[in-house]
C-alpha cells in the first residue's frame, strides 16, 4: 500500500507479548581494578534490559545496578577479588521478563 506521496506504508508491529529472559549471562576477562564486565545474549523484542547484582547467594538480595540498551555492561567500583553474582531482566513493551539465571563473577 503507498500514502498520497507514493510512498510505501509500513504496518504497524504487532506486540511481541511476554519476553523470555535473557540467556548466556557470563563475563569476559578485565584487567581494569574493581570491574566486571558482563555480556548475555540479546532478546528479541526487548528495548532494554534491567542488570541486577548480589553479594549473597543465599538468599539472594538483588539490587537494580544499571538500566541499558545494550548487551553487555561494566560493572565497576567493586571490591577486587571479591566474588558478585549478577541477573538480567529484558524490558519491552509487554512488560518485564522474569531475570536470567544468575551468574557468578569476581571483580578484577
């Protein structure tokens, strides 16, 4: 279908609905003192994602940490050598995905 400028007419999208969480949440080797640096891969349809971070595991205590549109993150001023476990949530327009499984890391 064109409009009256002869251009073709995008259809608007369709909610994609509720997003799976993200997967393959790890972290890559930094050598920057007190860093993580978190990758996970990218959900379809999410705008954002939600990173949250613990110092226990049991239970866990989630604190929201950083909000972004990528899919990684640098987590810094962290204690060195201390160990964090780290969740992902991704964001659309559905709503909120349920956070990944989480992940231990070790800031450098």
């Amino acid at each position: 279908m064109r409009d009256g400028a002869g251009f073709d007419v995008v259809e608007p999208g369709e909610p994609i609905g509720e997003l799976d969480p993200p997967q393959a949440l790890g972290n890559r080797l930094t050598t920057m003192k007190g860093r993580v640096a978190l990758d996970w891969e990218r959900v379809y349809g999410a705008k954002m994602y939600q990173v949250y971070m613990s110092t226990s595991n049991d239970p866990f205590k989630w604190e929201l940490v950083a909000v972004t549109t990528k899919s990684r993150l640098n987590v810094d001023s962290l204690q060195p050598g201390t160990f964090y476990w780290f969740s992902v949530s991704a964001v659309g327009t559905a709503g909120t995905s349920s956070k990944s499984d989480p992940a231990q890391a070790m800031a450098a």
